[in-house]
C-alpha cells in the first residue's frame, strides 16, 4: 500500500513539475515578429567596388600574421554588408543592408555606412516591392542615415527610449544577414553606454542577439515592439556573430533624424584640439592634485582654439560641465558651431577662465576604398600599380613612408614576378627617386641585366631593395 501511495505522490509531484515547466517557459516572439517585420526593409545599392589598392593591402593582411592589438582594432569595426551578386570584389556590384521605417509617408532609418559611396539606393519592402529611394541626409558622427521612398502609406516603428533599458532586458534583432533575407534573432541588452574607439560620440547599447554582416541599418526592438536602437557595429574575431553587437540608442537616432530631415546634415560643436586622459604620475608632474580634466596635446593650426588653449593646458570645465576625458566628445558636440563658451582650464598650476569660439566638427575623410581608382597597368614590368593612401600603408606596417606605389597585381613570369615582387608590396623609390605617384613608374624602360632597375620595396614592415633584370638570375 505504501508503495503505491508512493507512486501516486512521485506522479503527481511529476505532473505538477510538468505544469510548472509548461507555465514558464516562454511564449516566444511571433507575435511581436508579426507586429514589426512589415515596417523593416532591405536597403540595395549598386556601389563601386575598393579600388585595386585596398584589395591588395586586404590581400596582404588575409595572408600575414600582423601584430594583434592592430588586428582588433581592425576587427571592431563597422559591419560591412554581404556581397549581393557580383563576384569580382573590385567589380560594381550590389550590397544589401537594413533598414526599417521611421514615418508613414516613407521615411527609412539606416546605417551611413551601407549608402555610402552608392551610386543608387533601392529599398526592398517586406513584401518584397522595391522602390528607388531619396537620401535625405546622412551623419558621419552617429553613422546614421535618412532616407525616403514614395510608396503609398506604409508601417512605421516607433522609436522608444533607453532611459530604463536595463541590462538582461529581453530584445530582438531584425534585418537581412549576408543578404539571406528578413531574419530575427533575440537576445538581451548586455550592457549599457559602451563607447567603441572610432565612435567617441555614441554610448553603445551591448546585446548578444546575433547580429552579422547585412544586418546593418536594422533595428533592435523591445518586447513591447519600440525601436531601442540601431544595429551598427560588432565585434569578431572570425567576422560572424560571436555575442557582442552594438546599437546606437533610439535617443541618439531621434536627434539625429529630426536634424536630418530639417536640415540634411547635423551640426556640432568643435575645438579643433585632441587631449589625452590624466593619470596619477601626469597629475603630479603637472602640479595636480586629482586626475580630472583633460590634458590638452595638439592643437589644429588655425583651428577654432588656437591661441585660446594652448598645448599642456588642463581643460577643467566647458560651461557649467565638469570635463572628463572620456566624455570631452559628447560635451563638444553639443555646443552650437560659431558660439562663445566660457572654459577654466589649469596652466602653469593656475586655474584660468577663457572664452573660446566653437567650430563645426568636420566629416571624417571618406573611406579609402571608396575614393582609390583603379590600377595601372606598367607593361616593362608586367605588374599593375596604384597609388597606396596613408591608410593603405599604415595597413602594410608602413606609416612611416611618405608615398608609394602598392603592387596589385603580376604577370607570371614578367620582370616584377621574376625578381620576387610580390602583390602588396609598397614599392618606395626607384633608384634614389622617391615614387609619390604611377606616373613615376609607369614610363620606366625595360630592364635588363645591363641595365637593371633598382627599386626600394616595404613588405611586412620591412623595407629592401630589388634589382629588377627581366630574369630570375640572382
């Protein structure tokens, strides 16, 4: 008796387990998916493709081990969107990203960066109609972009705020990875104000919901269906999700859209002077008692504070705000291009108000895959060149070089392949002739082994030089 009695009990104690189960496990995430997928699109644009001198720095940097730290710096960067068609990387060809609508009457949020460069923008409905789309301003700072399609009454999201986004607060991710089509992922907010090295003027929302090439310019969403913020960054070792995506708050984007529609560009303040933070051995060789401020240590020439701050000043306060290193950025930005605002500042161990005017925060310089041009083609060499940019050789462990020209590509067998050239080597001089440009080069005779051509090459950071004969004779 007693043992069947016992069964009973370890029968019910299991089917109450059961319920229990049953009741808390989570509903998921259909119905909010049906709620918001109508208002997320994909952004299509035909663009050119990185000129001959990135993809042969790219070439170099897939094939060598180079020094970590600049590895992921490399690796936190913006997401590029997958390919979506062509498969010569230097060809014109179609890139896909996301976006999602901001206004009934066709207003599309997305990234800057996957319509920048773009010779058309098309966005791609969930229902699958395309409409050409209009930029209506785009804001290198927040890497935000506005754009308009007329396509009749369409759903908009709202954007919410993140004021009590928690951490562990549920989220989901829309967009269209490597150009696969509309796809969700969900996670949580994992952290909050994160602020990546080349966006010191966002504070970052963190979530693990996989995020992936093409998911830029797609929202991250609340339970409740609100916009938290835009899918813009991730950081990965492999180029896939590894948990670590980062959003640009829905309060940031509400500023930036509003100033785009109005106005096509947003303005911010400028102080033409970079800083550095204070630590403790800095404070006391400055006569400081704390680590507060930040410690001024270039100013632009002709900039907006040059000869207001000097350099070794410790910028104290801007206004009424105390000023950190960390947030001299954002406090920046704020200000009204062309105003006077009041500063205190310690130099020389004394604390000192000055007035100084506010410029405008220039635009980044476009990415130099965007602005390169295409090869050129040295027949007595039988190789292509192209002139290699500051980032190009800062990318080949050679910043400290003052031009050159990058190999892109050889003929098997030709000259510049016989006497070892390689594709991404940065090639320097030619004798004693510093090369700034292809038209140094592309003239040169025909070598031979009476005549050599002497050229300085730079591969891995290390430069040497090369006699080119037209044989592989040593």
């Amino acid at each position: 008796m007693r043992a069947v009695f016992a069964v009973v009990i370890i029968a019910a104690l299991g089917a109450l387990l059961v319920h229990s189960v049953s009741s808390a496990a989570p509903a998921g995430y259909a119905q909010l998916v049906r709620q918001v997928a109508p208002s997320v699109v994909t952004v299509l644009v035909e663009e050119q493709g990185e000129d001959a001198a990135q993809r042969a720095a790219n070439r170099v940097l897939a094939n060598t081990d180079y020094d970590a730290n600049a590895a992921m710096r490399e690796i936190m960067r913006r997401m590029l969107s997958g390919p979506g068609g062509s498969a010569d990387p230097g060809a014109a060809g179609s890139v896909l990203g996301s976006g999602f609508i901001v206004a009934a009457d066709g207003l599309i949020v997305t990234n800057r960066h996957v319509i920048l460069g773009a010779r058309t923008v098309r966005v791609r409905l969930a229902d699958s109609r395309e409409f050409p789309a209009q930029l209506i301003g785009a804001d290198a700072a927040t890497d935000i972009a506005l754009l308009k399609v007329k396509a009749g009454p369409l759903p908009a999201l709202r954007l919410g705020s993140t004021e009590k986004t928690s951490v562990g607060d549920v989220v989901i991710a829309i967009g269209n990875p490597f150009g696969l089509g509309q796809s969700v992922t969900a996670g949580i907010v994992s952290a909050r104000g994160r602020t990546l090295e080349d966006d010191p003027y966002i504070d970052f929302l963190q979530t693990d919901a996989a995020i992936n090439r093409g998911n830029s310019g797609g929202p991250l969403l609340s339970a409740d269906g609100t916009v938290l913020g835009v899918t813009s960054a991730i950081f990965s070792p492999n180029g896939g999700s590894v948990g670590l995506g980062f959003a640009i708050p829905a309060e940031t984007v509400a500023v930036v859209i509003r100033e785009l529609e109005v106005h096509g560009r947003v303005s911010r303040g400028y102080l033409g002077a970079s800083a550095q933070a204070l630590t403790p051995a800095i404070a006391t060789a400055l006569g400081l008692k704390t680590t507060d401020g930040a410690l001024i240590t270039t100013l632009e020439p002709h900039g907006p504070t040059d000869g207001t701050l000097r350099v070794g000043d410790v910028l104290l306060k801007i206004g009424s705000t105390p000023v950190t290193f960390a947030a001299l950025p954002k406090i920046v930005a704020r200000l009204a291009p062309g105003s006077t605002v009041d500063m205190i500042v310690m130099r020389g161990g004394v604390q000192l108000p000055i007035s100084a005017m506010i410029g405008r925060l220039p635009d980044p310089p476009s990415d130099p895959a965007l602005t390169g041009g295409q090869d050129t083609w040295v027949p007595n060499l039988a190789l292509g060149l192209a002139n290699a940019t500051t980032e190009i050789r800062k990318a080949l462990k050679a910043e400290g070089e003052g031009g050159g020209l990058i190999v892109t590509q050889l003929r098997r067998a030709g000259p510049g392949a016989l006497a070892g050239l390689k594709v991404g080597d940065l090639i320097t001089h030619a004798g004693t002739k510093p090369l700034t440009d292809v038209a140094d080069l592309v003239t040169v005779s025909n070598p031979s082994s009476a005549n050599p051509l002497l050229l300085r090459i730079v591969r891995d950071g290390s430069p040497r030089f090369v006699a080119i004969t037209g044989s592989d004779e040593p």
